[in-house]
C-alpha cells in the first residue's frame, strides 16, 4: 500500500511529456499538456493464472453486491485498459477532476453503457 501511495504521489507530482506513444499503448488518448496520468492494461491482469483466485473471489462478490456490469455497462472480462490522466497543473488547493477512458476488448453496446453511468443528455448541442 505504502508502494501504491508512493507511486501515485510520483506520478501526480511529476509532468509527464508524450512525444508520440505508441498507438494503442493507452496513452495516445492524453493530451501532450496533460499533467499526469495512469494507464493500467487490466485485460493482462484479469488473464494472468496466478489471479485466478482473485477473479472467483471478485465473481463471489458480484453474485452478492451486484456486477461490475451492472454499474459500468462493460463485464470486468471485456474490460482491455484502463486510462486516467489530469487534464491541468493542481493550482493551490484546485485539482482539476481526472478525466477516465475505458477501452474494452470488443465492441460494447453504448445504450447499457449510458443506463449503466445514469449518464445525462448535454445540453452543449454539439
């Protein structure tokens, strides 16, 4: 945890500069002015053997509390990467909200994606 908490103050305290990522690394979505970010490529994690364990446990606990589905839209399993970056520089004590992207293996059915959020229609008409 002190890892984790330490890495995260790492990469919060730390401007990072993308030249030209690699398409599909994640990052290509992150404005080169971006502040920081976070990129996790869930789908190797859910594959990996030695979290087995992890995802029955995590399958026990959707069966009790409710699915992931029900609250993203997406099965955990479909779930491909998981991006989080800060659009600017934190100013005194205004931290600008971290934006997240979902990228999914596979096609995902954007109505249940919306019901799921309880996303509102905006008003910007455009």
């Amino acid at each position: 945890m002190r890892f984790l908490t330490l890495l995260t103050a790492i990469v919060l305290a730390t401007p990072l500069i993308a030249a030209d990522p690699p398409k599909g690394s994640g990052v290509d979505i992150v404005p080169t002015n971006a502040f920081g970010f976070i990129t996790v490529r869930v789908s190797d994690l859910h594959d990996m053997e030695s979290l087995k364990p992890l995802r029955e446990a995590i399958g026990r606990l959707e069966k009790s509390q409710g699915s992931i589905e029900g609250v993203i839209g997406v099965p955990l399993a479909d779930i491909d990467r998981v991006t989080v970056f800060w659009p600017g520089l934190p100013t005194g004590d205004a931290i600008e909200s971290p934006i997240f992207v979902v990228s999914t293996r596979q096609p995902f059915n954007e109505a249940k994606v919306l019901k799921a959020l309880k996303a509102m229609p905006s008003d910007s008409g455009g």
